[in-house]
C-alpha cells in the first residue's frame, strides 16, 4: 500500500509498505477513505516533536471503512464508516475513567498515529483500542463533514468545554487557522454574549466575516484596545489561544480581564515565558494541554443534527499519490488554503 513516511528531520516520502495486520485482540485495520493534513504534521517534518519516531506513516486526521477487527472488540464491524480518534486510550486507567484520554498510561497512550505509531495517510491503517479510537459515522453524515471530528473539531469543542463559557462571557480567540475555525463553531454553541477573533491573516479574516457575521474581528496589533473597546469589565472573560505564537501566548494573558480563564490549546515550537511578576494580581486561570479526544460521538451527533458543520474549511482535495504537493500548498499558505483533504481511497 501507499505510506507517507517520515524519513527524517525535513523530509516526508511517500513509500510502498505492506498492509498492516492487527497485532493484538482490541485492535482494528481500517481502509482509510480521507485523510488531511494537520500543522501537527508539519512539526514533525521539521524535528518539533522529538517523540517522533523516523518511519512511521504520518497523518492522524481520517475517516474510514471498518476491514477487520480483533477478537475483543464490541463497538465496531467490518463494513462500519468510522472516524479515527487522534488520541489512542484504552479506557480503563486511572485518566481515561476521569476523561483525560490525552494522559493514558498505556505505552501507546495520547497522541500515538502518525507519530509514535503508523497513522493514516495511506491506504490502511491499523487502530489500536478500537473500541475507544473508532467512532461509527452516522447515516448522512459524509467523510468530508465527518473528516476533523477525531482531531482539530475535537480540540476545538475540548478547548470550549473546558473553559467554562456563559451566555455573558466576551470569549477571544486567538488565531483563525483550521483549528482556530473549529474552536469558534464550539464557542458559539455555548451562545456567549460576544465572540472576538484576533487573526493576522487577511484571507483568514475574510473567511471569518463571511461565514460569521455576528463574530467581531480584529488584528493583532488592535487586539488588546478592541477587547478592552467591546468588554464589559476591562478584557475577555474567556480566552482562547489556538495561534501558538510568542505574540499570541502574550495576548492570551495580556487580553483577559482580571479572573478570567486562559485557555492554552495550540502547540509551539519553543519553551513560552509566563512573566508572573507582570501579570501578578489578575488572579488568572490558566488551562493547557493536548486534547482529551472523548467527545467524538458527541460531535458526530451536532454535525447530524446541523449544530456542526467544517465542510467549508476544506478548500482544496489531492489525492494520495499527490500527496507530496499537497503538503507544499499547504505549508506555504497558497491559494487560500484552509485545509487539504487527500483521498485514500484508490
């Protein structure tokens, strides 16, 4: 089957490599049909995830068609139109009974596919924990509503969850990328009294003004004296920070208002600074970390019922043995890309 593989720091290629086998009772193969391209990709290729293993297939953002399943797993058939979960948990250790996925205790636990473990931009894939990993797509929903559901709209509506937004909140968000997107679609579900986006982008910013109108938007050079402008207490109530820039890190804080709730869901490429002297005596709440991926079935039910829906971010299909073009698009932000999709399925 064809496999994009990291070969080394700087360097994906796309490869021949055998169909993968299950390898234990809970585990599951699945034909992918669609995959995507994830900036989480991009910093493998470029040596910001040490844990990377050289080799593996990469992409850890996929639906599928269920080909096989261990002796042990319940929730899913051959035939069955899946998504992925990004997270890899087996359920039953002390962080996946309290939802905190991301932490499994498990060796292959957190984010595994396309990192630690072979992922899905290929043909096939082999799921580990289908049981947990694998949530069936319901009728009506196609691969391409369904395609974000295991990775950025799940940390998108994980990132809402967890900051605690009311109906008279002023919520920031930093950063219109695709995670960025899916993060302000979970916000507006909790109906908070005013949604700010802060983007640099212009196309982003465009993208937003269309398809949200009654969502404010702004630049990072405005962003502080906007919020402050179109705030009831000095600054947002809920922050959002999704860019993972040193700029945007310092925004998150500098934006809110004293006892607001900061959270962190991007991913930087270096250590950021929390000045605490700076910031002392606004009594903040920060909350940080990699997505606990469990709300999939959930998500799946909003987009059913038309409260979810990401298609519009998917500006541009290639298919698997382009993939390679794909991901220059892609890292060079032509052509008004949002997010690749890459069909799999030959």
């Amino acid at each position: 089957m064809l496999a994009y593989t990291y070969i080394e720091k700087g360097k994906f290629l796309l490869k021949e490599k055998p169909r993968p086998l299950l390898r234990d009772p809970r585990d599951a193969i699945v034909r992918v049909t669609l995959s995507s391209i994830c900036t989480s990709d991009l910093h493998i290729k470029h040596g910001s995830v040490p844990r990377a293993v050289p080799g593996i297939t990469v992409g850890h953002e996929m639906v599928g068609i269920v080909e096989e399943v261990g002796s042990a797993v319940s929730t899913v058939a051959p035939g069955d139109r899946v998504v992925v979960n990004v997270e890899t948990f087996c359920g039953q250790c002390f962080f996946c009974r309290n939802g905190w996925v991301n932490n499994c205790t498990d060796p292959d636990g957190g984010w595994a596919l396309g990192c630690r473990i072979d992922g899905g931009q290929a043909e096939y894939v082999r799921v580990p924990y289908a049981d947990q990993g694998l949530s069936p797509i319901p009728d009506g929903v196609t691969d391409r509503q369904a395609l974000f559901v295991g990775d950025i709209l799940a940390t998108g509506f994980w990132a809402a969850r967890i900051s605690e937004i009311s109906r008279e909140d002023t919520v920031l968000i930093l950063g219109a990328g695709p995670t960025g997107l899916c993060t302000l679609q979970s916000v507006l579900l909790y109906e908070p009294k005013r949604v700010i986006v802060c983007e640099k982008d212009p196309v982003r910013r465009e993208f937003v003004e269309k398809n949200y109108p009654n969502v404010y938007v702004t630049t990072p050079d405005k962003v502080i004296s906007f919020t402050r402008e179109h705030s009831d207490h000095g600054g947002a109530d809920r922050v959002l920070e999704v860019a993972g820039t040193e700029d945007t890190f310092r925004l998150a804080w500098e934006c809110a208002r004293p006892n607001a709730v900061v959270t962190i869901v991007a991913l930087y490429d270096k250590p950021q600074i929390l000045p605490l002297p700076d910031m002392y005596g606004k009594n903040l709440t920060f909350k940080t970390g990699g997505v606990d991926g469990c709300d999939c079935r959930e998500i799946l039910r909003l987009i059913a019922a038309g409260k979810l829906d990401t298609t519009a971010l998917i500006t541009h299909t290639y298919p698997l043995r382009d993939i390679s073009a794909a991901y220059e698009l892609f890292e060079q932000r032509r052509d008004g890309v949002i997010k690749v999709a890459v069909s799999c399925d030959n």
